[in-house]
C-alpha cells in the first residue's frame, strides 16, 4: 500500500494558495478587536444584499464605510459604485481595496442631489439612522430619482427595540430610529412597492418585527420616475 502523508499533501496544497496581502479597514479592524462575532452580522447583512442584487449591471452603495462588505456586493454584480462622504476613508479604500477591479469609490452625498446616472440597484445598510429627521425627505428622494424605474432599493437599519443593546458610538451617531412600521412608512413615501423583512443575528426572516434586532426595506418601484 501506498506510503501516504496527509500533512505533506495538505502543506503542498496550501503552497499552491498566493492571495495578495489585504489590510481591514478602521470600522472593521475595531469590530475584530472590540466584538469579533459583530463581523458574521457585518458580513451576512451585505451577503443577503448581494443575493437579491446578483446578476445586475451597475450597483450604487450609500454609506460604504471602510470598504469590507462592498467587496462582497461586487463580487455578485457587474459594476459597484461605493460611495460615502468621509473622503479620507474613500481614499485608503481605494488604495486598499485596489485589487478589486469593478469598484469605483466616490464621494457622494445624497443629501445634495440625485446621482447623475440611474442605478439598477441601490442599497444602504446602517446609514438612514444617521441622517437627521429633517434631511431624510431630501435624501429619500434624491435615492428615489436614482433608481431605475425597475430597480432595486435596499434599505437595511437597526431596529430602535435594540438600541439599549447598541454601543456608546452607535448611540451618539443614531439620530433617526425607526420601528418597522417607521421604516415602512418611510419605504412606501418614495416607493410603489416596499417589503418588510426582520433579521436577529446571520438570521434573515418574516418573524414578529418588534423582536427583529435588525431590518430591511425591500423596494421596488419609485415613485419619482
């Protein structure tokens, strides 16, 4: 019978691996640190937006932070536009992440304007509770007038049953929590069709909302085209 070594085949199969170096972005190297398991919540958040978007040509993201769950997006889509207002975190993105050929990182504030090109699909996840009461019909609208007629909003934030959970930053940066029927409400000013869904943990469901710690707006259909 044949002499064989399961570590020399493992050690010659794992040579055989060269990805390229990658550093984590400042929101992501903190969550690793401060509350490891934050990160299966961060990643599977992005993964059940990359799910519903598969397959579209030119994605847009509001709020894209440090740049960690884009990647994952872009791996599902043609062409994702990242964009955020912090220009200093867009600029390290860009350096960081340039290994990632189909995103491009922009500044853009959608307090200010629609975007000039009409996106297949949009999505933002914990963005809208930091924007302030009195900016969101602007910033609603402006998203509405950049979606497709038959595109794809995404909206995805904390539930406000949950922010005695949250930690000190969360609570200072949180200006504007909805319960399900605030994000609904607000879904349904600026699109035909909106549907809810509630998350706890990894888990995506259609459960009692109150319990849901996490929520999602599924929008289609605007009402500005």
């Amino acid at each position: 019978m044949e002499n064989r070594d399961s570590k020399k085949l493992w050690l010659s199969v794992e040579g055989k691996m060269c990805p390229q170096p990658m550093k984590l972005g400042r929101y992501t190297a903190e969550a690793y640190q401060l509350d490891p398991i934050r990160l299966s919540f961060i990643t599977s958040r992005y993964k059940f937006c990359a799910r519903l978007l598969t397959g579209l040509e030119r994605v847009l993201e509001i709020g894209c932070g440090d740049g960690f769950g884009s990647g994952i997006v872009a791996h599902m889509v043609e062409h994702l536009v990242a964009t955020d207002i912090n220009e200093d975190l867009l600029a390290d993105n860009r350096e960081r992440m340039n290994h990632v050929k189909n995103i491009s990182f922009e500044y853009f504030d959608f307090r200010e304007k629609p975007y000039p090109e009409p996106m297949d699909g949009i999505y933002l996840i914990d963005t809208i509770e930091h924007i302030y009461p009195e900016e969101e019909p602007l910033f609603m609208g402006h998203i509405a007038s950049s979606l497709k007629g038959d595109g794809i909003c995404i909206i995805g934030t904390p539930n406000t049953t949950a922010d005695r959970y949250a930690n000190k930053w969360s609570r200072e940066g949180h200006v504007n929590m909805k319960d399900h029927n605030g994000l609904m409400a607000l879904a349904r000013a600026y699109f035909h069709r909106a549907f809810f869904f509630g998350m706890n943990d990894e888990v995506v469901h259609t459960g009692f909302p109150p319990m849901a710690h996490f929520m999602w707006a599924l929008c289609v259909n605007p009402k500005s085209t």
